[in-house]
C-alpha cells in the first residue's frame, strides 16, 4: 500500500505556541512511519516556516528543533498542485501532500486562517473547516450558536477592550448588576485558558478585563457555575461520536493555563464521577453542540455539571484540542477503546474523506 504524505504543522505565533510543540512531539512519535512519509513543518513564534530535518521530536518543547543543521525553510502553496515547497539554496522542491494535520493552537492554527490556506491549496487536513473554526473559536459567537440550539449555558455578557479606557466604570457597574461575584474573565479568542481570571471583587474584576483586554478586543464575562468540570472528545464527519466523559479537578481556583500544562495540582478522572444517565445527556449535548458548531474531524466539548442538581451547562468547545501525553482528548478516547496511534489513522482517514 502506498504511503501517505502526511505534513503535520506546529508552532505557531499565537501564545499556545509552547502547548503545540507539545502537542505535536506526541503526535509525531505515535505516526507510522510504515504508513506515513512525514514532513513536520514548524513555524516560529516570528512566523518563519521551517522543515525540521531531524529525527528527534523530543527537541520540539524546548525549542532546540529551530537550530537543527538539516532544517530547510519551506511553505505551503496557496496555488493548486504545488503542495509543500522546500527551499534548497537557488532551487524549490515541491513534495505533493497527501493530508495535512495542523496541530495548532489559538490564532492563525485553530481559527480558520490555516485551514483557508489549505483550503485554497486543495489539500486535506485534520479538523473543521474554516467557517466552523472562526466560529469555535470566538468564544461570543460560539455562545451565539450554542444558544440557538438549545443548549443551556452560562450567562455572558460581551466587553469590548477599546471602550474599557473611557467606560470602565460603567462596564463594571453593569456586569455588578448582571452578576455575582466570582466572575469568570476571558478573552474570546484565546484557548488554554490563556488570558482567563476568576474575578472575586471589583478590583479584581478590573485587573481581569485589562489583563484579557490585551489578548483579545472582544472580552467574554461569564457568571460563576459551580460544578464539576466535565470534557467530551467528539470525533466525526457526517456521523458523530463521543467518547466516555471525563473530569477534571485543577487542584486551583480553577482550570488555568498553569493547571493544564505547567503544575502538577490537576487530577483527570476518566470516567467522569457523575451518574451514567447524567453522562449520557452531557455525550449528546456534546454531539449536539459540535453539529450545531458545523465541526468535522473532531473537537473537545467542555461542561459543567453542577454538584446542587447535576445540571449540564456548556463551556466551550475547541476544535484542535491539546494532543499532549497528559491532554484529555487522546485520553478519552483511549479509554473509548482507541489507542492514540489508531486516533491518528482514524483522524486522517476523515480528514481524506471531507
């Protein structure tokens, strides 16, 4: 059988950069080199694409991969046919792809601006298109979609970072009236929590709103919910799966970037510890947000599941989850019964069906 082109993508300029190299070095060592040619293409934080010419993916996290001595700048043709360019001196290679897995994170990887490329390129990649992308992540207009299908959520309200300088007081004095405090703070673009507070006061609040105002123009408050935090891995095209839950328990005020990836304060726990009926309702409504969303391929769809009646609301959904050794969505699906290196075979095959 012949082998797949298979160019996988990380790095990246948006601040998830360092989640991606992560992400990626898992990915690369669980490919089959007996079905895949791989050509891991990495972009640094200053938006230079490099041909990481070396064998050694466990140089990706540190960074040690951009200074490699076979690396080759190279890029991806917007132009049909031409599929990746690896620049060589005064000559151009071009390498066909076959399929492109973009692990990628936040802005540029995860937000539709890659897979428009792709898109245009007319080579196949893992995850949602581009529409689904931009709406999965803008965190707004995700709440907007979510609400139309029915789907219970926190109750939000939209703060624009330029009208924080002339209005903060009565932004703050709305979201009083509209909230009790705590708060949660985020920038609506962002994942991996980067950028997100839990505001307990008003001066709190105000530092969470500048703080998220510097990763975003569009800022998203949310009520508290106090609940248990539940994540869903959903995978497909035309029909759908979910796989078992999950919980998370960050060991912290909450579920921040330094719970994620950097302490050792968070504890999964697969499966989630709620009722089986419970965890049913919580794998449709995941099944029911990703359609909603227009996802392919898969995504991660995050709730709460209240402690007073174990009510299920939405959280957010990101359509290119962690695909770290310790991430969640390869977790739950190797508890599905799907080891990480079958995940990617089956990853790739929907991404060549769509």
């Amino acid at each position: 059988m012949k082998k797949l082109n298979v160019c996988v993508l990380f790095g990246g300029i948006s601040p998830e950069h360092d989640v991606s190299l992560r992400s990626a070095e898992s990915v690369l060592n669980n490919m089959d080199t007996e079905k895949y040619n791989i050509f891991p293409v990495g972009i640094t934080k200053d938006g230079k694409w490099i041909l990481f010419g070396g064998k050694d993916y466990s140089l990706l996290p540190g960074g040690a991969w951009q200074n490699h001595p076979e690396n080759r700048p190279a890029a991806i043709s917007p132009v049909r046919g031409q599929g990746l360019l690896i620049f060589e001196g005064d000559c151009v290679v071009q390498e066909l792809i076959d399929v492109v897995f973009p692990v990628l994170h936040g802005e540029n990887g995860e937000d539709g601006a890659m897979q428009g490329l792709l898109q245009m390129a007319g080579i196949p990649y893992v995850g949602p298109h581009v529409s689904a992308s931009a709406v999965a992540m803008d965190k707004t207009l995700t709440k907007l979609v979510v609400d139309i299908a029915g789907v219970p959520q926190a109750a939000w309200e939209l703060v624009r970072s330029e009208s924080l300088e002339h209005q903060l007081d009565s932004i703050v004095e709305r979201l009083e009236n509209r909230f009790d405090y705590p708060m949660f703070v985020k920038p609506a673009g962002t994942g991996s929590s980067v950028g997100v507070s839990k505001a307990a006061d008003r001066e709190s609040l105000v530092k969470a709103l500048r703080h998220a105002g510097t990763f975003d123009k569009k800022i998203l408050v949310e009520e508290f919910i106090h609940g248990r935090e539940i994540e869903v891995a959903v995978m497909g095209n035309e029909s759908p799966v979910a796989s078992i839950c999950g919980e998370i328990d960050s060991g912290a005020e909450f579920y921040d970037y330094d719970a994620k990836y950097i302490t050792d304060t968070s504890v999964a726990y697969i499966p989630a510890r709620i009722g089986e009926d419970v965890a049913e309702k919580v794998r449709d409504a995941a099944v029911q947000v990703y359609t909603a969303v227009g996802c392919r391929g898969l995504s991660r769809v995050d709730f709460f599941v209240t402690y007073e009646d174990e009510r299920l609301v939405f959280n957010e959904i990101n359509t290119l989850p962690g695909f770290t050794s310790i991430s969640m969505f390869p977790k739950l699906f190797a508890a599905s019964g799907i080891p990480y290196d079958q995940l990617i075979d089956q990853l790739l095959e929907l991404a060549m069906e769509a």
